[in-house]
C-alpha cells in the first residue's frame, strides 16, 4: 500500500487504492460517495433521531486454527462499502446529520516496528483513507462520548442468502451509550443493491480481467492436464494482470461428470480430476479486486470442439441466457427471468428429443428443476452473492428451482447481477424424477441414457442494469463458433482473437 500513499502525497490530489502498472485506480472518494448515501438514507428512515451515530466494525486478523499462521486477510464487506480500509482491527463511525467520517485505527505494539514494518502516525490515515478524522481503536469510546449522540446505530441483521446474521460492532465501553441495532441494517443494504458509477467502474474492471483469465484457460487446456492447472492458471492471470490476491469465491474447474457437480471444487472435490478427450468443461471462476467481486462461467469441450450432442445442450443454455437478457429492464420481476429461462430450455430439451409433451404442463410438474436445480442468477457486488435479494416482508418461492433463486425482487436500474442458466444431467434427480408418475412421463429415457455421463453447461454473464436494458460486462467468446475458433487459432499460435466487447441487449 506504499504506492498508494506516495501517490496521494506527490500529486496532492484525493487518495487512490492502486497496485501499479495497468491496474485500476480507485478513488477514496468512492467510500465518501457510499457514506453519503448511507447518511441520506438513514435520514429519510422513521425513526432516525437527531445526533445518530454509525458505527461499524472492520474484520479481525485471525490464524489459522490454533497456529500462529496468519491468514491472509480480507476486509469485512460493509466496513469496506463504507470505508475502503485494507488492515484489520479497525472500527469506523459515521455522524449523521453531518456525514462526519471517523476512522479508529489498532495501537501497535512496539514489537510490530520490528516484525512487521514501521509504524505511521495516524494523520498517514487519513490523508490515505479521505475521512475527517483519525484516532486509536483504543480509545473509541471516550471519543464517542465527546461526540455526545444520542443513539449509536449499529448493523445487526440477517443475510439473506446465507442465513447468517452479520457481525454488530462491539467495543469495551458501549454501555455507556444508548445502542440501536434495528435501523442501519435494512438501508445499508438498499444502499449496497444500488450502483453508484464509480462502483461500476470496478465490477467493469473485475470482469475485464476476469473474462482475459478465462480466455487464457481457453488457450492453455487440453486432455491430459488436471482440473486444478487451469483454477492455477486463472488465478496466476488475475494476480499478475490484475492486482487481484483474491477469488471472489472457491474456484470450480469440473470436466467431464464433473461439470454436473453444481459447487465442485470444495475439500471433498479438490478441481484434482485429469481432463480427458471429449470431455465437457465447466470453468466458473471470478477475481476479487479491492473486495469487488466477479463471476463467470465459461463451458466449452476440453480438445476445443464441440459434438453434436454437446453443441445442442450449449446452444440450448445459451438462447435461454439471451432470451433472458433481451427481457431484462427495470421493473421486470427476477423471478419472471427464471421462469422464462426454463421454458426456453424445456423447449430445447424437446427438440434434443430428451423430453417429449407440452411445455406448460412440463412447466407445472417442475421439470426445469430437474435440469437446472439452481436460481438464475444473484446480486454482485462487495460480496459475490451480493446482500439485498430478500428484503423485510418478501419471501422465496417455495417451488423446486425458485427456492434455491437468490433473490426476489423487481430490477432496478444500476443493479448489478449474474445471468446464469444452466443445464446439467445429475444422477440423482434424473432418477428422482425417473421414479415419479408426475415427471417421467414427459422423459425420452432412451434419449436420456446418452447424457448420463455427459456432465453439464452453465454460461454465466455478469451485467448491470440499465435505465431500458442491461449492460453486458463480461467479454468472451460465447457461440459454439466463437468458441472453436478462438480455441483452434489460440492452439495453432497463428491468429489472434478479437474480444468481444460490451453490449447491450
């Protein structure tokens, strides 16, 4: 973070988060912006008295199990929406009325001078962070007390997606203070749901490296090579490129039957399957950059071209993505896109000759979930199944596929979400669905046999919305023939492909 205090100082212009080179420089003035927000909101909201005060709790430096190891460490999403903070330990309040910003930082031990670099006074803080005022996490609430508020606000509530409930602020000393841990939640995160350009401008930043990553995967595969070579490669090029230390998320590099696990990749399927000839690959990874995320899916056969069979699921999964981007636009229900995507993959899965019978009914006994048991997409932004998609009084669909939808609202321009169906041929469910009267009359199981082992395809797009579409952020080649060809010429090292670039539907 050296370059990015020389930087502030040399030019005395406003401070910028950048790692050098052709990285993107993001302006403290980003988290300014995010604060004022925050402040406006929370002035609008019934029952915001006069003299609030927000206080948010930054991420803890924590080792690994009961070793001295650290782990690398990665801010607290709302701190950093906030605050734009990179280290530890640390505590931000916010005034209200006034939008005063302060920022509480750890006092260091002696000890840190010689392990872990020099110390800074607490003015390099602030001249790095933009906010108004400095001091030691130690003395948070005697600083408070001069602040004299007459409500501390603080972020208690429950993510939605996760079902977890987010970590409130707490410090020695806050029960000398009145404490409300209602009202900051619900508009931090409509904060959050909603874009502003400068956030864009990362999520642009994030899929551009992330989408030249995948690309370079494209390149590099071939049969013979393990899973986890190309999730090395993918993270190589972003760290190198990007400045990104961080995944938004556990990469997942399936092949072959792989490509059907939906979550692959964890502790029980370490990405360690050896890539074969004729195999299927699905590639969802994303890089992080200054904690905002990214998140692609790219499928694509291993020797670089597709099969008959192959290219019919691909094309099916693909006219569902556009048919849904085409549809996208403020004020369109989510729920309404993935309910449109599945019709046009039971469509296709009627001409493929899988299914058999009408759509509708099919739509009715719930066969979509049987081939895409997952939602559609989800929010992106600071975290990569972003806050925001069940807000208080909306509540998920209870229907195989809506269920597991991740969020449940109606679009909004500057909402910034992932575009992701898929068709997938899980043991398990074909042969649920198999053994029920409801479902297995609209099956082909003679067709169906020769995708058993066939894997899946998912295609996912990040886009943001716009004030009559989407914009499309993520940039690589999509059509089986963009795909061949771009893989053909990549491994001839004759041609150089052409990216594709933003679009709008």
């Amino acid at each position: 973070m050296t370059e990015v205090w020389i930087a502030s100082m040399s030019s005395r212009q406003e401070p910028v988060y950048w790692l050098g080179k052709d990285t993107l420089r993001v302006s403290a003035a980003l988290f300014a912006e995010n604060r004022r927000r925050l402040c406006q909101g929370l002035r609008a909201k019934e029952g915001t008295v006069p003299k609030s005060v927000v206080v948010l709790q930054g991420g803890e430096q924590k080792q690994r199990y009961c070793t001295d190891t650290d782990m690398i460490f990665r801010q607290e999403s709302f701190f950093h929406w906030a605050f734009g903070v990179t280290e530890a330990d640390c505590y931000g309040a916010i005034d209200v009325d006034t939008g005063r910003s302060i920022l509480f930082v750890p006092k260091l031990p002696e000890s840190y001078a010689t392990w872990m670099g020099e110390y800074v006074p607490l003015s390099h803080f602030k001249e790095k962070y933009g906010v108004e005022e400095v001091q030691y996490a130690s003395d948070i609430a005697d600083f408070l007390a001069s602040m004299n508020p007459a409500v501390i606000l603080t972020l208690r509530g429950q993510n939605t997606d996760s079902g977890s409930t987010c970590r409130e602020a707490s410090f020695e000393g806050i029960s000398r203070f009145q404490v409300n841990n209602v009202n900051l939640h619900p508009v931090i995160v409509e904060c959050r749901l909603v874009k502003t350009d400068m956030e864009l401008e990362v999520l642009r930043y994030t899929n551009r490296i992330s989408s030249q990553a995948h690309k370079e995967i494209m390149k590099h595969v071939k049969p013979g090579q393990k899973e986890y070579e190309m999730e090395s490669l993918f993270q190589h090029y972003c760290y190198t490129r990007g400045g990104m230390r961080h995944t938004s998320y556990t990469c997942i590099c399936g092949s072959g039957n792989n490509s059907s696990v939906l979550h692959y990749g964890h502790a029980g399927a370490p990405n360690d399957k050896t890539i074969e000839d004729g195999d299927m690959c699905l590639f969802d990874m994303g890089g992080e950059y200054y904690c905002y995320s990214s998140d692609i899916t790219c499928s694509f056969p291993a020797n670089g071209k597709f099969t008959d069979d192959q290219k019919a699921i691909y094309e099916a999964v693909l006219k569902s993505s556009r048919a849904v981007m085409a549809a996208m636009k403020p004020g369109v229900l989510w729920t309404d896109m993935h309910r449109l995507a599945d019709r046009v993959q039971l469509e296709e899965l009627v001409k493929v000759g899988i299914l058999h019978g009408d759509v509708d009914d099919m739509l009715k006994a719930h066969m979509g979930a049987i081939f895409m048991p997952h939602g559609l997409g989800h929010l992106l932004g600071i975290d990569v199944h972003d806050v925001g998609g069940y807000p208080e009084g909306v509540e998920r669909v209870d229907e195989p596929g809506l269920k597991s939808l991740r969020m449940n609202r109606v679009l909004l321009e500057r909402m910034v979400l992932t575009v992701e169906p898929g068709i997938y041929f899980i043991n398990h469910l074909l042969d649920q669905a198999l053994a029920s009267p409801a479902q297995r009359c609209f099956i082909n199981n003679d067709v169906l046999a020769r995708f058993r082992s066939f894997g899946g395809v998912r295609i996912e797009d990040d886009i943001a919305v716009t004030a009559d579409g989407v914009e499309l952020l993520t940039c690589v080649p999509r059509t089986v023939e963009e795909i061949e060809q771009f893989m053909v010429e990549a491994h001839d090292c004759s041609k150089s492909f052409s990216p594709l670039v933003s679009q709008k539907f």
